[in-house]
C-alpha cells in the first residue's frame, strides 16, 4: 500500500466571512486534524487564493483552496520480522492481539524489537503516519489488542474516536481480594509527585474512569471485566491499587504478595511465578473509519492467565470441598 499524496481544492464558503483560516480549513477537510492542517498552512501547503497566508488570518468567503502535500516520514525506526497476531486488516486499519512483554514504541533501553518495527516490516508505508499508525498503547507487559491506522485519514479519525470516548476497551484483570460487586473508579490521575515512573491518584490529576464488574470470584481473588471510559497511562492498574484490589502480579503498584490461607500448593506456585500484571485487553470496538460500520476485535485469554484463573479456580473446589 502506497500512502497517496494530499492534493484537494475547495471554496472557502461566503458564510465563513470574518473567520480564522485554520477554523474554516478543518470544516472544509475534517479528514484532518486542525493541528496538521495548521501545520500545512504554515509550510505553505494549503494555499488561499494561490498564497501564502497565516493560519490566523481571516478568509473574505469566495477564495479557492488548495492543499497539496506529498507525506514526508515521520516514523524512522528500523523494520524488524517479528510475528503479528493480526485479528482484522484492510487497507485502513490493522488489528492486532499484543503478546505480554512486546514493547509498543522505541525508547531508551528498547531501540528495537518494538511494536512499531513489527509494523514497518509488515506495511512500510506506515513510516509517513505518526508513531507508525498507533493511536493508543498497551504497557508492555499487558496483552491484548490493539488498532492501527493505515491512512493518516484513519489515523485523524481513531484518534477523534479515541478523543470522544466513543471507543469502547475491555479488560480481563485478575485482582487481589474477593469482591462481592462492581462499580466504578472515578478518580483523576496523573505523575507521582515523587516518582516519575508510576501514576497516581491525584485530586489536581486529569479525570480518569473505570468501570468494572465481576467475571469470575474465587476464595480471594477476583476476575474482574473493566471497561475503559478514559484512557490514561497504566489507569486500570492505578485505580485498582486504589481500590485496594492491586491486579496480580504487577511490581509497579501491586505490593506484596499475599497468600490465601490454605492455598494449595499449585496456587501457590502460580502466584509466585507469574511475574507481569495479569491485565488483557479482551475487546476493542470502533467505527471503521471508511465504512462507518463498527468492528469489534477479541482476543482470548492468553496462556499464562488461564493458567492462573485454573489454579484459583481449583484452590476454591478445593477449600470448598475440605470444608463441606
């Protein structure tokens, strides 16, 4: 797939008299966003009667536009064969399920064998789009899917989706404690006013919700379903510490392990050995960004939770047997 070149035209309606180009030029294309088409104005992409003009400056009504921009790369990570799991592609859109321990984008300590070389092997064209088409992430040792966009017109429209919460994300996440209900964490988070790495629950934090309801209860432990209302950095894992229910397995906000009394012995090892926060990604719903028809993407329970669900499952028959 080659990302065609942007080359469009317009007139600037007598209606928009008076008001910012930049404004009228995100009516006329809302296939991008506001920001890149300013960018464009500035670059002297998008023209106004033939010239050059400020992204402030106002239109008469009656101008003819002309935008005209061949996409320079904007992603320049190295492409790497590495295995995808793709649940849906078109020309639009890849879907694809995340493996734990895959690394979304490079950074420091991890240069290469990231998400984003994964896609540049499969569709190089995705080096013109912004972080290679991702439009939200998955911390790297959470599974689970992910959409990426193919065109920067399904690039500009995910991230609107995104943007309005109209994309709907549902999590698996094996959490500490038995819950007896669902309900809802509404709490803003945002940096650790001390450490940089971790979030936190913030009164002057950005707003952040979850919703969640219960899956599946064991002795004490709890599979929860959590479904994404924001989408901030780590916000499952965040609201679930705050709740005092920390998601299994994750030294970031987790603590320390506690062990059910009684536990069997394979419970017990699988506690012990599971080594990243049991939190999947199980369902992605958006509105396709050609066709307006939505697509919904699951993907199961990857091998290492469903082990950990059958030893909680099997340490409850048990106790609930050696108790009758």
């Amino acid at each position: 797939m080659t990302e065609p070149a942007v080359d469009l035209h317009a007139v600037i309606p007598e209606t928009a008299a008076g008001r910012r180009f930049d404004a009228v030029l995100a009516e006329l294309f809302p296939d991008y966003s506001r920001s890149r088409l300013s960018a464009w104005i500035k670059s002297g992409d998008a023209l106004l009667d033939g010239q050059q003009v400020r992204p402030r400056d106002p239109v008469r009504g009656g101008e003819a536009v002309s935008l005209s921009v061949v996409l320079d790369v904007q992603t320049r990570s190295e492409p790497e064969d590495i295995a995808l799991d793709v649940l849906f592609e078109d020309e639009h859109v890849i879907v694809i399920d995340k493996p734990a321990g895959l690394v979304v984008h490079p950074g420091a300590g991890n240069p290469t064998g990231t998400l984003v070389n994964a896609l540049l092997h499969r569709d190089p064209d995705l080096n013109a789009l912004p972080r290679a088409g991702i439009v939200h992430r998955l911390d790297k040792d959470t599974s689970g899917v992910m959409v990426v966009a193919r065109t920067l017109v399904a690039h500009t429209a995910l991230v609107a989706q995104l943007s309005a919460r109209d994309v709907h994300r549902q999590y698996l996440a094996v959490v500490s404690g038995a819950l007896v209900s669902g309900g809802t964490a509404n709490a803003a988070i945002d940096r650790h006013p001390r450490d940089r790495i971790r979030m936190a629950v913030r009164e002057d934090g950005r707003d952040a919700i979850t919703h969640y309801r219960l899956r599946e209860r064991f002795r004490a432990h709890t599979l929860l379903e959590c479904r994404l209302e924001t989408g901030r950095t780590h916000q499952i894992r965040v609201h679930m510490a705050h709740l005092k229910h920390p998601i299994i397995g994750d030294r970031l906000y987790g603590g320390s392990l506690k062990l059910p009394r009684g536990a069997t012995d394979e419970l017990v090892a699988a506690l012990r050995g599971f080594k990243r926060q049991a939190l999947h990604a199980e369902t992605l719903e958006f509105m396709h960004p050609a066709s307006g028809e939505p697509v919904r993407c699951s993907a199961p329970m990857p091998a290492d939770m469903q082990a950990l669900v059958k030893a909680l499952q099997d340490d409850s028959r048990a106790f609930a047997e050696r108790n009758r």
